[in-house]
C-alpha cells in the first residue's frame, strides 16, 4: 500500500515536472513564434515600402520616358519643317541663281553690242547725277554739241558749273575683251585678254583725248571718261600701274561709279553755294531797297509830324477867336430865347502834344552803308 502510494505520489510529482517543464519549453517556443512572426512582419512592411518606392520611381520614370517621347516627337516635327523649309529655300536659292545666271547672259550680250553699251553707261551715268541732286536741262545737259576753240564732238553730258565753267562727261567704254577675259576659265588666256582690255581702254583714252573736249575755253583741262563698272578700271590697272598717269597727261581722267559720285557730289555743293551766295545778293539787295523805301517813309512820317505840330498849335491858337466871336455871342442869343446855353459845349483845346519820331542816329541808307564800311575797314586794321 505504501508502494502503491508512493507510486501515486511519485506520477504526481512526475507531471508536476513535467507540466512545468512543457510549459517552460512551450513559452520558449511560443516567444520565438513571436520573434520570428514580427521579423516576418517587418520584413512584410520592408518589402511593401519598398514597393511603394519602387512604384512611385517607376511612375516618375514612366513620365520621363513620356516627355522625352513627346519632346522627340515635337523634335521630329520641327526637324521635318525645317527640312521642308531649307529644301524650299535651296530651291529658291537655285531658281534665283538661275535667274542671275540668265539676267547676266542677256546683259553681257547687251553689252557686248556698242550701241547697247553706250545707253548702259549714260543710264548709269543719269542715276548718280539725280542721286547726286543735279537736274537736267538745269545743272547739266545730254547729248549737247561742242564746238569752238579748237574742240568739236557730242559729250555724253556737258554739266554747266557756276561762273560759266563747263564738265565734259563721256560714257562709252571698251567691254568686249573684258567679257571675253571673264568667260574664260584658263587663267593665262584670262591674263592675256585682259592686257588687251587695258590697251583698248587707253586706246579709247587717246580717241577721246583728240576730241579736244578739255580745250574747250569754258572747260577745266581734263574731260571725265565714265567707266559703269570698278573692275573694268580696277583690272586695267593691276595691268598697267600707270594708267591713270597716262590718261591724265592726255587731258582724260577715268571715273568709276564711286568716283564719278563724289565728284558729281562736290558739283552739287559748289552749286549749293553758289545758289547760297548768289540769295544772299538777293538779299541784300531787297534788303537795300526795303532800307531805302524805311528812309522814305521816315522822312514823310517826320513831315506829317511836323504838320501835325502846327495844325494843333494854329487849332489852339484858334480856340480863343472862336470863344470870343463865336461862342459868347451864341450863348447870349440862347438865352434870350429861353434855350439853355449849356447845351453848347466849350470847344475843347488839344493839350496832347505830336510825338516826335526819332532816327536813331541813321537817317538814310547811306548812314547804314557808311557803318558797314567803317567795320569792315576796322577788321581789316586789326
């Protein structure tokens, strides 16, 4: 019996331990559950925020790509426009260079022909002298006959300067080995025929030279040779250095257009001036008979001053007479008619005297010319 109770005891004793050593080993494993449960959420909460991040960086980049798709294609877009533009202007550009091309063909065979030539060159030659201010059939004439002292011919243009000087122009140029030198691509037949361009220039120097247009008795010593282009001058002279020299020893000075302005400009002031000068005469001399008309008027308003000055004085003097004889008697006979003589004002004495007009030191014109003349003859002292 006491074995069987101490058997019970002992199974008692045995689940006691062992109870507490299953609840002992159950909270260990129940606190590592809990551990790693919350590592599995944390890590949970890792991975969704890190694809909350992921997703967020990939609907930025989703609206990188798309503006950078919009911007490549508003790129390509404005790429084709201007595409489509510089096509348009190359085209352009080649339609306009082929009419350049077909616009100088007809004038290089224009003025291949001399007659053609010639008309070129004076038209040329009428734009810079309206540019220049100078009007024809005023300051300069076309095509006018000259003929004395020893020179006979038909200038281009004769420009008529003040005083009575006349400017001789002649618009005609050799061209035709300057086209030919141009047309060529071999650089010594080019040469060549520009040698031959520089003789046909002077040649064409010496021909207008023998006109005599700068023997003229009006005319300066040399006559103007208009040449319409700066190359045609310009070439010639890489060829001969002394080209200008030699024209001008016979009497012909070469022009090109940048030349042939200024010269016609410096005309255009010298006639400016003349037309200053010759409306300061005018003036002076309006001015002069104004002066004298003021000398006339003065002496007459000194007169009707002077006049004036005696009627008042003989009308004062007068005043008295009339009382006397007149007036008195008057009132008197008034009031024996019963009419009062009141109504009869007194006559009234001028006490207001003429003012007299003053010259101020200068009576006439010649006051003025004589003061004039003393300045001028001071300066000249000093």
């Amino acid at each position: 019996m006491n074995s069987a109770i101490f058997l019970i005891i002992g199974l008692l004793i045995g689940l006691a331990i062992g109870a507490a050593g299953g609840l002992a080993i159950s909270r260990a494993n129940s606190k590592g559950a809990t551990t790693a449960l919350q590592d599995q959420i944390a890590a949970m909460q890792s991975n969704q925020n890190d694809s909350t991040r992921l997703t967020t960086e990939l609907d930025a980049m989703k609206k990188s790509v798309e503006t950078l798709a919009n911007q490549a294609l508003d790129a390509d877009r404005r790429r084709s426009t201007a595409e489509s533009d510089l096509k348009s202007q190359i085209k352009n550009m080649g339609d306009a260079n082929k009419l350049l091309l077909d616009e100088t063909t007809k004038i290089a065979g224009a003025l291949s022909n001399t007659q053609t030539r010639g008309k070129f060159g004076e038209a040329q030659l009428e734009l810079l002298l309206e540019m220049a201010g100078l009007r024809e059939g005023i300051e300069f004439e076309r095509q006018k006959s000259v003929a004395g002292s020893g020179s006979a011919g038909i200038p281009d243009v004769t420009i008529k300067m003040p005083g009575g000087s006349v400017l001789f122009i002649d618009s005609k140029f050799p061209f035709d080995r300057f086209l030919d030198a141009f047309n060529t691509e071999v650089m010594a037949e080019r040469e060549t025929l520009l040698q031959e361009h520089t003789d046909d220039l002077l040649k064409h120097v010496t021909a207008l030279a023998k006109r005599d247009y700068h023997k003229h008795e009006a005319s300066p010593d040399f006559v103007v040779l208009f040449a319409p282009f700066e190359t045609i001058l310009s070439e010639a002279l890489r060829i001969d250095k002394r080209l200008l020299d030699k024209a001008f020893e016979k009497g012909v000075t070469i022009a090109t257009p940048t030349t042939m302005m200024a010269l016609l400009r410096t005309v255009g002031f010298v006639f400016s001036k003349n037309k200053i000068a010759t409306n300061a005469n005018e003036i002076q001399e309006l001015a002069g008979k104004f002066l004298k008309n003021v000398s006339a008027l003065h002496a007459k308003l000194v007169t009707v001053g002077e006049r004036l000055k005696s009627t008042v004085k003989a009308y004062n003097e007068m005043v008295p007479t009339a009382e006397t004889t007149v007036v008195n008697p008057a009132k008197q006979i008034m009031k024996i008619s019963g009419i009062d003589p009141k109504s009869l004002k007194a006559i009234p004495e001028i006490t207001d005297s003429v003012r007299e007009l003053k010259s101020g030191g200068q009576t006439s014109l010649d006051d003025f010319i004589d003061v004039e003349e003393i300045e001028e003859g001071e300066s000249d002292d000093n």
